[in-house]
C-alpha cells in the first residue's frame, strides 16, 4: 500500500515549469542545527538535526513543514530517501549508529550499532545490494547489506570495510565524508574533506584510490550528488557547489563549474528535486542557540 500511495505522489508531481512556483527557501525550525538533507521521488524534503536527531519533514509546494520524527538525543547527519520502499536512512554521527524510518509515519524501524566510541558516521548511499556510510574519524567504512527485495538486515550482518590505499587517514579531522557511486556503479566515490581530494573505493576490498582531478583540489568539500556523469560537491565553507564532470568508472573528473549564491550560509549538503537544487545552511561559523534561525534554500540546477 505504502510504495502505491508513493508512486502515486511521484505521478501527481507537477511538471518542471511548474516547480518553479515552489518557493526558493524553506524556513526550518529556530536551533535545529541542520546538517543533511533528501528529496526522494515526491516533493517532501527531509532534514535531520545534529543537536539532537531530530528529522524534519517540509513540503516542497508550500514550505511548511513539522517534525517527523523525534530524534535519540545524538545527531542525525547524513539522511536519504528510499523512494522504491517508503524509508529514510539516517546517519548517527557521534552516536556511531544508523536508523531507519518509515518516510511517512516517522516509526524507526530499525536501529544499528555501527561502532562503538571515537566514531562519527558522517554520509550514505544507498545501492542496491547495500547501504554504505562513511565515518569522518575513522578511515572504514560501514555496510548495510540489503536482501533481494530490499529486506533490512540482522545486526549480526552489519560489516566493517577498512580503508586502504591511497587514502592516508588524519587524526583529528574530517576525513570521509559524502559518498555517491561511480557512474558504472562498480564503485564508492568518497570527498576527503581534510585534504580536498576524491577517492575511488573498491566496495569489495575498501581499497582507495585517488580520483585524477586534473590538478585541481576540493577543499571544504562536504555532500556529494551525482546525476548520471555530473557529480556536484558541495564545499560547505566555502559557500560553493562545484560541478565535476566523471570519466564512466569514476576514475578521473574535470572541474565543470563552480557555482555561488548570497543566500549560501555555510552549506553542508544538497538533493533535487524538478529543475531545482536544494541546498541546507548548516551555518558551521554561527554559535548555536535555541533562537538561531535556519533555512534551507533552492537553486536553479547548473
């Protein structure tokens, strides 16, 4: 019933001309502390809070929103939608766990224990065999492996996946980060926000490569979104979303364009929906206060 009521959203959504009606920022709750955002197949977009995990849900058409979901008290970092079963999965940040929640009630159907002190699950993507996230202070990777039908897993099946290669872990810092697949799919593309570069994992075997990025560097670099060849890194300091043109096995990118707003205020993340970007202000630089207001904001696609 739930992937019908689904499908049938993603059939009523307005045609792209008409998306432009919707408005440009969407205004989320005073101290929520934003930091991911997701828009699947229907015009909703959710956010998950890093002060507390709380997961927020706001319509694209009108911009009012309301709280789906209440959070455990650690963040919610990196989220995205299952569009195909109805379910957003959630990145625990320090918490070093994931959960998984039905998009429509907020019920948490089930929670993972991902590492234990020491960790901060920072992003995810979601393939069809698994569900794979980063962790910014510990150079591994997470895997949540799927079944044939999309089935979540038993906590016994949850896997750890050690970096290797040419990846060089610092202490301290932010290391992994976003992470979208290779355009052939055979690959995990990772930004290393420390040192500005991409990486090429091997899901197999955790080894990394760097991506050839023509000498250029990503610094700051944060969410990633990939459409077919296009990857769009967001460098949340730098207030800035460069567009990267991949190779088909992701081993090679050249810069695009970068691409600003005045509206921009610290970005961490990005998701699309119709001819529009959507991009949170997470607003890094600004001392966090129950008062402290935040928004999300739109963008033409580039």
């Amino acid at each position: 019933m739930l992937v019908a009521l689904l499908a049938a959203f993603a059939l009523l959504a307005p045609p792209a001309s008409a998306r432009t009606f919707f408005p440009t920022e969407l205004r989320l709750p005073d101290g929520f502390q934003p930091e991911g955002i997701a828009i699947g197949a229907w015009p909703t977009a959710y956010f998950g809070s890093r002060a507390d995990g709380r997961i927020y849900r706001a319509s694209l058409v009108t911009g009012r929103g309301r709280v789906l979901s209440q959070g455990p008290g650690t963040p919610s970092l990196g989220i995205k939608v299952d569009s195909a079963r109805g379910r957003l999965f959630v990145a625990g940040g320090t918490g070093g766990d994931a959960r998984v929640l039905d998009a429509r009630t907020g019920e948490v159907l089930a929670s993972y224990r991902l590492a234990a002190e020491g960790a901060f699950v920072n992003d995810l993507v979601i393939t069809r065999e698994a569900v794979w996230f980063t962790d910014s202070f510990r150079p591994v990777l997470y895997k949540l492996p799927l079944g044939r039908h999309g089935e979540l897993p038993a906590q016994r099946e949850v896997g750890t996946v050690p970096l290797s290669g040419d990846i060089e872990h610092v202490p301290g810092e932010i290391n992994g980060n976003g992470i979208v697949t290779s355009p052939d799919r055979k690959a995990l593309l990772i930004g290393q926000s420390v040192t500005g570069r991409l990486f090429r994992v091997d899901p197999a075997t955790g080894v990394a490569r760097a991506v050839d990025l023509g000498g250029e560097s990503l610094p700051h670099n944060d969410g990633q979104l990939r459409s077919g060849r296009d990857l769009y890194v967001v460098q949340n300091r730098a207030n800035t979303v460069t567009r990267l043109e991949l190779n088909r096995d992701g081993t090679a990118a050249t810069v695009v364009r970068r691409a600003t707003d005045p509206r921009f205020d610290v970005p961490a993340t990005m998701a699309a929906f119709g001819p529009r970007f959507y991009l949170v202000n997470a607003r890094f630089g600004t001392p966090p206060t129950p008062q402290t207001p935040y928004r999300a904001v739109a963008v033409d696609r580039f």
